[in-house]
C-alpha cells in the first residue's frame, strides 16, 4: 500500500510543485525515532483493526477491538507529540455497526491531551462518518 499510494500522491497536482511528499512504511508506537528533518503533516488512514462480518461481529468483540485500537491510538499519538517536527496529523477511526448500534472510538482528546484538537466537522456533528453498504468496521 505504501508504493500504491507513493503513485497516486505523484499523480496529484501538489507533486509537480515541487512539495516533498513522501511515503513510508513505519510502526506508528515508534514515529518518535523518525528522523524527520523538516515540519511534517502526517496524513494516515490508521489501523481499522480486525475485519469483523455481521456473523463474526459483536458488541463484545467490539468492544475489545476498541480498547486494543485505543491503546495503538493512545501510544501513536504521544509518540508523534514527541517527533518535534510533526506538526499535524489526519487520520480516520474506525467504528463498528453492530446491529444498527454504532460503537465509536473515545474521543481524540481522551487519548492524547498534549495535541490540539481541530474537527473535521464544521457543522457541530461529532463525527463524519463513512460506510459501505453491508460494512460492518
């Protein structure tokens, strides 16, 4: 996916401006050893964890996943603090459809009270959400 996605950022316009774009593979509970020489804006579609079916998928292997992803989470977003020249982050969290039930992740500022938060959603909703018909994560 890394090299996918290296191929689609060189398609984009801000490519042949000459912006440094680049793409890596690296474990995100580490991103504090990344030798980063220049401000930096993480842009990451981040683990969604395990790739429940309606069949597999219940509010208790749901809430599991959530506290392990929180953990991952957590850690991810103090080691970025600690990378100085990280300036910002995006990133999506998964949520799960249990039964027309939605259980979403804790909120950001839960797990990392170091970053400043900015929504995504302007209009005072508390997520944006996304989801295949049939998609349970």
């Amino acid at each position: 996916m890394v090299e996918k996605s290296q191929k689609n950022m060189e398609k984009q316009p801000l490519f042949q401006e000459n912006i440094n774009l680049q793409t890596f593979a690296l474990d995100a509970k580490k991103i504090d050893t990344f030798n980063l020489v220049n401000p930096t804006i993480i842009v990451t579609e981040g683990m969604l964890g395990t790739n429940f079916t309606a069949h597999t998928l219940t509010q208790s292997h749901a809430y599991q996943e959530r506290k392990k992803l929180t953990e991952l989470y957590t850690d991810f977003l103090d080691s970025a603090y600690n990378n100085k020249n990280i300036d910002r982050i995006a990133f999506c969290l998964p949520f799960w459809n249990i039964n027309k039930e939605v259980l979403y992740m804790p909120e950001v500022s839960s797990m990392n009270k170091k970053w400043s938060i900015d929504p995504l959603s302007l209009n005072g909703k508390r997520y944006l959400t996304h989801m295949r018909p049939g998609q349970c994560v």
